[in-house]
C-alpha cells in the first residue's frame, strides 16, 4: 500500500509540475522543433517517420505470439492492456483538450497529420506500453528465471536497452514531426509508467491466475458477477467520456479558436483535401470521444471466454503444433486473418455524426474483436477439426453442462390426479382453492396503455431485430452443426481395478504378426516362435492350477486383417506389401485370446510369445511347414549382424471422442523389436492392453438411444521390458507377455441435444438482452413515463413565448372574422350562401381550437435532460431538467399503487358525502351498462381530442363532430335559465377550468353566428318589403 500511495503521489506532483511550467514547456518546445526541422541531416525525416510508424507494427508481435507460442494468454492480456492505453489516452486528451504545436505555431510544420488533441501524446503512451510490455507480457522469460530457461544478464541489459532507446526515439520523432511538444511525450510517459507499474505490481499476476484457473477442466467458467463488473465499469467508462465530450463542445471550446486550428491543419498538410469544421467526427474531441470505446475490448474478451467454455493447456502447444502438417498450419492463420478481415467493411465506414461513428464503428470493432479471437476462432478451428492441445481457447464439450427437463410423465400423473379428485366428488372448496391454484396457464392481470400490454417503441423493435440478427449471425453454425451431428459432449472415467475383467480378443478387434528378423523367416526360419494360452486359477488354499494351450500361427495374409484393411483414409494394403508382412506369422483367423487378472487373482490369464531354437521335426503347426535353417546360417547371421530380433506388429487403435463420426480409428501399430542372442543376451516383456467401453447416445431429442462398443487398447505407457544375461541352459531366447491392464477406460459420448442447443440460444438471447436491456428498458420507460406526462399534464411555456402564441392564435380567430365579415348577404343571394358562411365559421372555429392544441408545449426526452436524469441532478441542473424531473416524479407518484388506491378512497368518501345511505344502495344497484354490436355514443374528453391530432384519418369529420359536441354543451350550458343557483355556481366552475382561450373563442364564434343570423333576419323582412313594394 505504501508503494502505491508513494507512486500515486509521485504521479500528482508531475501533473502539478506539468500544469505550472506548461507555458515554458512549450515555448522551449517550439524552439528545438523549429531547430530540428530547419538544421535536419538528410535521411533523417524519413528515419523519425519509420520510428513513428513502427507503432502500428508493435500488435504484430502479439499477433505472432497469439498464433505460434504457448503464451497466449500472455498475449491477448497484452493487446487488452494496449487497449485499455488507447482508451485513456483519449480520455485525458479530452481533458487537457490542448492542441498539437503545429494548429497553434505558424514556423512548425507538420510531417503527419494527427487530427485529435495532443496532450497527452498518443504515440508516447502506447509506444511506452507496447515496447515494456512484450518482456514483461508476452515473453516473460527474458526479464524472470523460469524453470525451463535463464537469459543471460547481459542479453537482457540489451533488451531493456533497446525497448528503451526505441521508445525514447519513438517520443523525439514526434516532436520533430511538429505534432507534440516534449511536455506532452512526457506527460504521456509519465501516465503510461504510471500504468503499467500498477498493472504489473497489483493486477497481472491474479487476473493471469484467475482466467488460468477458470480454463482448467471441469472449473466453472469466468463468474457471471465479473463479466457484470467488467461490463459495468466499461459502462461508466462510456458515460465519464460522453460527459467529457459535451463539456469540451458545450462548455470548452471556443468555436473560432478551433476554427484556426482546423485551418492550420487544412493548409499546412499537403495530403488534406477536407476541410473539417468542430462537428466532424475526425478531429478533436469528437475522434477522442470514438476512442475511448475501445475500452470494450477487455469486456468482449472476457464474455468470449465465458461463451466458449473451453480449456487453456498453456505450454502444451508447441508440442502439439510441431505434429501439424504444413497445410494445417497454413489453414489456421489464414482463418484468423479471415475473421479479422470481416471488421474490414466497418473499418470503412464513414459517418458524419460523432456519435455514430463511436457507437456504429469503434463499439461494434472494439466487441467483435474480442469475440473472435477468444470465442469465434476456436469454434471454427473445432469445427474443422484444427485445434490442438494449447490452443485458446480448446473447446472441451465435456464442460458443458445439461440442463434438466421436465419428465414426461409429469403430464400423464396430472391427468390421474385430476380423474381421482373427480371420482372422489371433491367438494367446491377443492375445486376452487386447490385444482385452481394447480394451474401453472393462470393470466397475470396488468393494465394497458393505447390499448396495448406493453409500452414499445421504434427503438425497442429496431434493437430487438439487431439482436435477432447478431443471434441468427453468431450460431447459424451451431445450429447447422446440430442437425450434422457434429457437436460431441463425452465424458471419459478411468477406472482402477485390481482384478481386471476378462478382455477376449480374436480377429475383430486384434491381431498381432510376429517375425524374426531375416530373409525368408516363413520358410526357413532361424528360430521357433510359439504362443500360449496360460489359464492360472488360484483355490481357496492358495494353491495355483495352471492350464497351457497351444495356439496356431500361419503365414500373414489380408484377410488377417480386415480390421484396418477397410480403414477410411489408411491404404494398409500398399503398406502390408510395402511391409512383405506375408513373410510374417500370425494367429489363425479364428484365434481367441482371453487376458485377465493379475498374478495375485483367482483367475490369472494371459499370452505367453516364445521364442526358441527350431525344431522342424515336431508337428506343431498345422498350416505352417517350416524348414529350420542349418546351424551355419545361424551363426552367419550372428557374426553379421551380433543379435538377433524378434519383430511384432499389433492393430491397434486411437481414440478420439471428440470426432462425431470416427471416434476410433484402427492402425497397425509401429514395430517392436526385441534383441536376443542365444545364451548370452535374452529378453522378456509385458505388454498391458486397456479396455475401452463407449456408450454412444445417437439421439437428438431428450431421450437416450444407447449403442455400446467395446475396443482394446495398448497404450505406450503400457510396457514393461527386461533384460537377463543368457545361461548355458536357456531354451528360450524371448518371451513376451500380452497381459490385461488393471486400468480401464470409460467414455459415455453423445450429440448436442435440442434441448440444450435452445437452452444455449436461449441464454445468450438472455445475456444479450440483460447486457443492452439495461439501456434499452431504460429508455422505454423514459419515454413511457413522458408520454404518460403529455397525456395527463400541461407544460406552460415562458411568459414570452406563451403570450406570442396566444397573440397569433387571436389575430388568425380575428383576421378570418374580419374576412368573413366581407361576405355581404343582400336580397340576389340566398339561404345558401349564409349556410357556406355558417360552414366557413365552424372550419374557422375547428381549425383554432386545434392550433391552441397543436401549440401547447409537450415534454421530450433532450440531451440535457438525459445527462441530468443520469448525473443525479448534478449536471444541467436548469429549469428544463428540473420541469424534466419532477414531471418523472409525479408520474411515478401518480402510478404508486398507494395513490391510486388512497384516491379510490376519496371517490367513496365522497359519494358518502354527496349520498344518503338509501340512495347509495340505490346508486349501487344500478345495472351494468349494455354492450351490443351498434356504436357506443361516447362522451368527447381531452384525450380524444389529443389522439386526433396525430392520426390523419381523423382530421375531417370526426374533428368536427367532437368540436361541435363541445360547443354545443357550452352553448347549452351557458343559455340554460331554469338552472338553480348550485347548478349555476357548478356551471360557472366548469367553465373556468375549460380554460380562457377556448372561452373567447366560443365566445366570439356565438357573437358572429347571432350577427350572422340577425343579418339574415333583416335580409329577409328587405326582402319582403321589397316584394310589397311591388
């Protein structure tokens, strides 16, 4: 902890010391890089721009690491870190947002055109970090002893040396360039240092640890809690840069001053033909802000680990990788660079919105590219059967885990319960308490709104069908491999058993050829070689019965072996002529040998090979003749060759439980040679073979289809040899044992069952949807909660922009009158043209009444008030986020179930005021209303009148129906005289709350239509007048 708080301290005091000497860093800056631009030897641009650029080559090496060492981890942990340097890089960028020397010095030219800020410098940090991290990360022996391999000191004093003197041009190359003072190379030395030291001291070794000990076999997996926490901090990660980024364009920049600047970069860079404004996404803040996301990288590397749940042998690849054949190795980098170049068409995107370039290209590259390497490579390399022991991630399908279904029988004892309760006659408490309460169908009751379940929005459909999508992208695989049967689950048990069962083996599972080694062994052969069947049985007093048979050998042909003969992709033919194996012996083809137990069991069996002189005279052999060779030809192939040897080739076999289609492959196993010399040198083996019980699933669906098949095996660790000084009297020169081995192997394979392939689509769908329904449920319920506000509430403007509206709205009521006023009904027009005046009226009414609607203030979801509901009233705390929150708060409020039912109470309270008791039995026993197929007449309200605003279909004449409805109830209300003095006073409330504008436009419209119709009145009695007159 000290150390921390020391380096911590350290770090507070050079930014102290960077802030108070800023100005005369950068004036001395200006002077050297103007010096070193003006006084440069030739070759030496290009050599500081080939120290810049060596940058981007730096991931090769973890690229090369990732791909043809042990240390992958160690790599990928390295290309996060570079990652994670990338992004706080932009991040305090967007802090200090100082501008390169070149925007701001007219006598600094620039050599490349960087268009983001330039304190702290880029290149500095992640060169410093790329460079120190490859000893310290990636190849870790050159820096500490391991136990294989020690560099010498000197070799690495060189390397420190060089990392060191790279760096340090690296940061000098960029102040030549005139794209950073040397205050901002070491500021970003300084925060790099700063970085990699906490790493290293406090972070490397458990997080290496802990993702080692997640990819062991049988462990868990990477905990769901730190994918969340991860997941979490890269989530604050994006609001601090997004908070960052609007402060910088709200708050920081001064629009002109960076007008100079994209000035300066538009003519001073040869290559620049755009001439960017503050808005474009490719400079300063808003290009820093998009870098900052790359934070996700870590994230998507560690959800790629828990979504493979593999297995990491870390130094077991080299040796594994060295058994590849070149076309293998060439096939597995080329997938990798395939996947990497599918991020290519993103890469090339252009957008014109910061944001969307951050959440639409540097997002989406930051998540696929983790996903990649850990979770899509190593599924595609199984799927093509590509991987090897050490890879990252090894796919173990033995670590998937099974769901548990539900039985199949659960339905049919259901169905007995409920025919017993019947016959029993349960009473009608049973039915309704416990049959109901059974009911696993029951509907949940909810409320709706706009006649819908659920609040959804454009932006909740459109991110469902991109998860959809992402969904049918990422495990069309799966599912394709799921109908080929190609997705294995086996589990392997090795068991231990000090009398072993019996193993039979005949020509169905084994055969074995024998030879000594010679010219024409099968008809002249130096020695004899014989096979025993030894049957041991032990009885109760200890005692040892022993049974020998003798078994038949004849000369080897094809037929003895048909096990591999039809082998797929094995042409044993070739080699068994390539191999003369018809000059050797083998079993009869009806053979059985039986191997079990030990020495110290009741039942011992086993194979006895011998190897003695010849002898033709006995009739042994029943398909073999053989001539012994004279005693001559022995002893000139022993001054020959000094030994003897007996050869055996065995069929053996492979196991691969992971292959769908051949878990097992047989093969003639390599020679055993067994080196003799008659009563000199003699030899004797054991040769142990392994039972091997596979139980094979073949069904796809929930329920088992079981086939068994039973292999014998001999594994190389299976052998015991021994060698004995040969004595005058030996007869037998060589003995090998074929003997059971006290260990045997279970393996229980099957295929990927539909149930858990739904289960698996099913939980990423769940995972994708916990990961971006946080976001996405949030800003349904925003937006819920503001259209609940427009509905229920009024949002008054300032005073000012109120009083204009109001104004506008009574010059148009008034300048339609006056127009309408020019209409002059006389005698020559008729009752027609005062009806299209009375009509023209109405419209004018209907149209100013649903401009006072249009023109009433709504509440939307801004930035700001995003930012401020998000900040916790911490930022943008004006009167807009403020109406913005408590209009939040009311409405919840207004939903809490405690309200709504306290205002119930008021509603009964009142009644029982209003009421008399008689009456509110009356009121209580009034019938339902009645619902038939004819329209139901409604009552015009507010909400009516709101809804038809934005659906055109309604805009004719219903408007003018529930305009006309409403103008009539105030007609009718305002000229009705037999009303009491209560029903006045109600009246006149109610038409206080209708409000003062809808008021004076009824108001003005009922003055016109009696000047209308007195106007009218008069025409007519001219009108007579005139008809006297004549």
């Amino acid at each position: 902890m000290k150390f921390f708080i020391i380096i911590t301290l350290a770090l507070c005091l050079y930014i102290i010391l960077d802030i108070l000497l800023n100005n005369q860093m950068w004036e001395a800056n200006t002077v050297l890089t103007v010096y070193l631009q003006e006084h440069q030897f030739p070759g030496e641009k290009e050599l500081f721009l080939f120290f810049s650029y060596s940058l981007f080559a730096m991931p090769g090496i973890a690229l090369i690491a990732f791909l043809f060492f042990d240390n992958k981890l160690g790599a990928l942990l390295y290309a996060c870190l570079i990652q994670a340097v990338f992004a706080e890089n932009s991040i305090l960028k967007n802090i200090y947002h100082q501008a390169r020397p070149y925007f701001i010095e007219d006598q600094i030219q620039p050599y490349e055109c960087n268009k983001e800020y330039g304190k702290p410098s880029g290149h500095a940090m992640s060169s410093s970090a790329m460079c120190f991290l490859v000893p310290c990360i990636i190849f870790p022996v050159i820096l500490k002893d391991q136990s294989n391999y020690k560099y010498p000191f000197y070799f690495r004093v060189i390397i420190i040396s060089i990392v060191t003197a790279w760096t340090f041009m690296t940061g000098l190359s960029r102040v030549f360039m005139g794209v950073h003072s040397f205050g901002q190379i070491l500021l970003g030395w300084v925060y790099t240092a700063y970085t990699i030291i906490i790493y290293l001291r406090y972070f490397h070794t458990p997080i290496s640890n802990y993702i080692k000990q997640c990819l062991q076999p049988g462990s868990q997996g990477v905990s769901s809690n730190v994918i969340k926490g991860v997941g979490l901090f890269a989530f604050g990660w994006t609001c601090l840069s997004i908070l960052l980024f609007e402060f910088n364009h709200e708050v920081f920049l001064d629009e002109s001053e960076v007008e100079g600047w994209l000035n300066a970069l538009y003519q001073k860079c040869e290559n620049q033909t755009t001439h960017y404004n503050i808005n474009s996404p490719q400079v300063l803040h808003n290009i820093c802000f998009s870098l900052s996301l790359y934070i996700w990288f870590p994230f998507s590397f560690l959800l790629g680990i828990k979504l493979s749940k593999g297995i990491y042998n870390e130094n077991q690849f080299s040796i594994n990788y060295k058994l590849l054949n070149f076309w293998q190795k060439l096939s597995r980098v080329l997938i990798f660079l395939l996947l990497l170049s599918t991020l290519v068409p993103i890469i090339l995107i252009k957008y014109q919105n910061t944001y969307a370039e951050a959440f639409g290209k540097i997002l989406p590259i930051s998540i696929l590219s983790g996903l990649i390497i850990t979770y899509i490579y190593s599924q595609i390399l199984n799927y093509f059967k590509l991987t090897i022991e050490g890879d990252f991630i090894q796919i173990s399908p033995s670590l998937v885990s099974t769901p548990e279904g539900y039985k199949a029988s659960e339905l049919g004892n259901s169905i007995l319960l409920l025919n017993y309760a019947k016959s029993l006659q349960l009473n009608t408490f049973v039915h309704n308490k416990v049959i109901k309460g059974l009911d696993i169908f029951g509907q949940s009751i909810t409320l709706n709104i706009n006649r819908q379940k659920t609040y959804t929005t454009i932006f909740g459909g459109l991110s469902s069908i991109l998860i959809i999508a992402i969904l049918i992208a990422f495990f069309q695989s799966n599912i394709i491999s799921f109908f080929k049967k190609t997705g294995v689950i086996f589990s392997t048990q090795t068991s231990f058993d000090p009398n072993p069962d019996k193993i039979v083996m005949n020509i169905q599972n084994y055969m074995a050829a024998f030879s000594i080694e010679q010219s024409n062994f099968v008809d002249k052969p130096l020695f004899n070689i014989t096979i025993e069947q030894r049957y041991y049985q032990r009885d109760n007093q200890g005692n040892l019965i022993k049974q020998i048979n003798y078994l038949q050998l004849e000369p080897c042909t094809l037929d003895h072996f048909q096990l591999v003969l039809n082998q797929p992709d094995y042409d044993f033919e070739s080699e068994y002529y390539k191999l003369q194996l018809n000059q050797w012996l083998c079993p009869q083809k009806d053979f059985q040998f039986t191997i079990q137990g030990t020495f110290t069991s009741n039942s011992f069996d086993f194979i006895r090979v011998i190897v003695s002189d010849c002898d033709d005279t006995q009739s042994g052999y029943q398909n073999w003749k053989p001539t012994c060779a004279s005693q001559s030809s022995q002893a000139e192939y022993l001054n020959a060759h000094e030994s003897f040897k007996l050869q055996i080739y065995q069929v053996n076999n492979v196991v691969n439980p992971n292959s769908p289609k051949q878990y097992y492959q047989s093969y003639l196993d390599g020679e055993m040679y067994f080196t003799f010399i008659p009563q000199k040198l003699s030899r004797s083996a054991n040769l142990f073979f392994r039972k091997y019980q596979f139980q094979n699933d073949d069904s796809l669906l929930p329920f088992q289809s079981i086939n068994q098949k039973e292999l014998v095996v001999r594994q190389s660790v299976d052998y015991r040899d021994l060698t004995e000084i040969g004595r005058q009297g030996d007869k037998n020169y060589a003995i090998v044992y074929l003997r059971r081995s006290q260990f045997s192997e279970y393996i229980n394979r099957r295929f990927t069952k539909i149930d858990e392939l739904l289960s698996f689509l099913g939980g990423f769908l769940q995972i994708m949807i916990a990961g971006f329904g946080i976001f996405i449920m949030y800003y349904n319920k925003l937006q819920l909660q503001i259209e609940l506000s427009n509905k229920l509430f009024n949002f008054p403007e300032k005073y000012g922009k109120a009083k204009i509206k109001n104004n506008q709205v009574q010059q148009t009521l008034e300048s339609s009158m006056y127009n309408d006023s020019k209409f002059i009904i006389n005698s020559e027009q008729g009752a027609s043209k005062a009806t299209l005046i009375i009509d023209k009226e109405k419209c004018t009414i209907t149209k100013s009444i649903f401009k006072l609607f249009e023109q009433s203030q709504r509440l939307k979801l801004s930035l700001k008030s995003l930012i401020n509901h998000l900040s916790f009233k911490l930022i943008f705390n004006n009167d807009e986020t403020k109406l913005f929150q408590k209009a939040m708060d009311t409405v919840d409020q207004n939903l809490d179930i405690q309200e709504i039912l306290y205002q119930l109470q008021e509603i009964f309270k009142l009644k029982a005021l209003i009421l008399k008791k008689q009456q509110i039995t009356l009121f209580n026993f009034t019938p339902k209303p009645n619902l038939t197929l004819k329209d139901e007449e409604q009552v015009p309200n507010r909400l009516m009148f709101e809804q038809t605003l934005s659906e055109d279909e309604k805009k004719g004449s219903q408007k003018d129906e529930l305009i006309s409805e409403l103008y009539n109830a105030w007609v009718e209300i305002k000229s009705d005289k037999t009303q009491n003095v209560c029903q006045y006073e109600l009246n006149q409330r109610l038409n206080q709350g209708l409000g003062g504008e809808i008021q004076q436009i009824f108001s003005d419209y009922a003055e016109t239509e009696n000047n209308l119709k007195k106007q009218k009145e008069n025409s007519q009695q001219k009108r007579l007048i005139e008809l006297q007159t004549l």
